[in-house]
C-alpha cells in the first residue's frame, strides 16, 4: 500500500514532490540506525542533512509560488 504524501493530487511542481520524497527517504534513514551508535557526530551530520533537506523543501514550495503566483507564503 502506497504512503499517502497528500501532495498526489497537485498539479505543481514535481520538484515539491521530489523534496519531500527525499526527506521522507532521510527521516526513514533514521530509523535505521542503533541507538548505540547516535553519537555527537551522528546528530551534527544528521543536523546538516535535516537543514539541506528543509531547505530544498522550502526552495521548491517557493518556485511553484512563483510559478503560480501564488506569494502569499513570501
């Protein structure tokens, strides 16, 4: 059974799809790894690939605004 992502049913940009796919694949990848290895290095690194992967997000939500004119989120 497909994970709903409640984006299936735009039409927008498919780089919003493919940002959001990426971090749901990053937060899935978390859960992957034993407790006993989540050290201060593992947070720092994890930090840093949350931070890019929000902010692909965030960059793709703001190119479908203005591809729409949509710029009520600017």
């Amino acid at each position: 059974m497909k994970e709903s992502t409640g984006l299936d049913a735009r039409d927008g940009d498919p780089r919003v799809s493919a940002a959001v796919e990426e971090l749901r694949a990053l937060l899935r990848s978390f859960d992957d790894v034993e407790p006993d290895l989540m050290d201060e290095r593992f947070y720092a690194h994890a930090y840093n690939e949350l931070d890019l992967a929000g902010r692909a997000i965030i960059d793709a939500f703001d190119r479908e605004g203005r591809s729409t004119g949509d710029c009520t989120h600017e």
